[in-house]
C-alpha cells in the first residue's frame, strides 16, 4: 500500500499519525515536502512494490536528498507525544534502489516493524532551509527554538536562536549572527494557532524556514510542559 502526502488526507490507523497530520497540514494549504508513504505491512512482504513507487516519485518531484521516517500509531498521540521515538534517516541519496537498501536495512528489522506496525514509512523530500527548528504553542503562548542543522534543534545541539511570543510581549536571544527572529516568529505564531485550532491540542511543531516561508515537518500534541515560559 503506497500514498502520497498531497493525494489524500491520510488515516492514522493505517499510516501513523505523523504521515496522517501531514496528510492535513497539507490539505490546509500550509507548506508541507513532498512525502510518499510506504505501509510497513506491504514492505514486511517485500520491496518491490516500494521500489518502483520510490522511483516514480523521485522522477515526480526531483529531489536533490531525501529524509526517510517511520510514521507509527504507538507515536505522537495525545498520551505520548516524544519527539525522537520515530527513527529518522537524513541525507539519503535519492535514488530508488538505495532508499529501498536502506530502508530494508535501517528500518525493517523485526524490532522495528514491531515498534511501527500499523504505519508507514515515510520517504519524504529533505527541506533545504537557512534555519530549523521547534515551536510549541500553548494557550497562546509561543516558544520558538532555530538552529542551521536539520536535526539541531530535536538533538540538543547548540541553538541560534530562541524566542518566546505572546499577545503581548516578544523577547528572543540570537546567538553572534544576526538572526531575523521577529520575521520568523511572527510567521510561526498564526501557523502554529491554525494548526492547533485545526487538531484541537497544544502544538509542538518541527519547522525549517527558507527566509520566505515556513515549511511544517512535524505536528504533535504537547503532553508536558513545553519548557519554562517567560514571564
């Protein structure tokens, strides 16, 4: 079983809720990068199936590398919303053959389609962005965290930036570079508020901006305290 991101909106019972909230983030008309998703089900049989969908894909939309994720029912939902429970793949070439070897050999272990049966994995097209990272949102407060690595802010590396919003106050703290955090912020503040009106839950969203637009890579629900909020 083979889907595309912007062909439907996606169940997550049948293909996690990752691939299926992006599934809808896509159908509001918010930028989202292209996604194939590929059932664990049907790779637990063989690749076939995936090759030849991987391959149309990439002649589609031509990426220059790819991210591949699992997308799981037991992840991201309103009880257990972790970022980092998924595995994450950067960097991979795209080229059919390839993704289907890494993903065979990467993904489909036993323990791994235990741990994702009921999903998919997502073969996705990897943002090419000035800046990536984090925003929670919580009654309508708005904490952003930015670094110039993929996975930089998720893995606890150093940030460039991390700014907090309200109605009423904004305050941010850059690091030596000149960062355009107002833009940035007041870009994600009215996104992450439609995505939350839109899930009905406080929002934790992964992001990767291009200095024009912002680009949604994750949507979770926030289950704790999205850090200390600024008084």
């Amino acid at each position: 079983m083979v889907a595309d991101l912007f062909s439907q909106r996606l169940d997550p019972d049948l293909w996690g809720h990752k691939a299926a909230r992006l599934s809808q983030v896509a159908d509001l008309g918010l930028s989202v990068p292209p996604g194939l998703c590929l059932s664990t089900a049907a790779l637990a049989h063989g690749t076939s199936e995936a090759i030849a969908s991987l391959r149309t894909w990439l002649e589609l939309y031509r990426p220059r590398r790819v991210v591949v994720r699992t997308s799981s029912t037991l992840e991201d939902g309103l009880e257990c919303a972790h970022a980092g429970r998924s595995v994450s793949l950067l960097n991979c070439p795209p080229d059919a053959s390839a993704l289907a070897r890494v993903i065979d050999q990467d993904l489909l272990s036993q323990e791994e389609l235990e741990a994702v049966s009921g999903g998919c994995v997502l073969v996705q097209e990897q943002a090419e962005a000035s800046l990536y990272g984090v925003a929670f949102l919580s009654q309508d407060r708005l904490l952003v965290e930015a670094s110039p690595y993929p996975d930089g802010a998720t893995a606890g590396m150093p940030l460039r930036m991390r700014a907090r919003r309200d109605a009423r106050r904004f305050r941010a703290s850059t690091g030596p570079d000149q960062v355009p955090s107002l833009t940035l912020t007041a870009q994600l503040h009215p996104l992450c508020q439609q995505l939350s009106a839109h899930f009905g839950f406080d929002v934790d969203v992964e992001w990767a901006w291009n200095g024009a637009t912002v680009l949604v890579l994750q949507v979770r629900p926030i289950t704790r305290a999205a850090l200390e909020w600024a008084s």
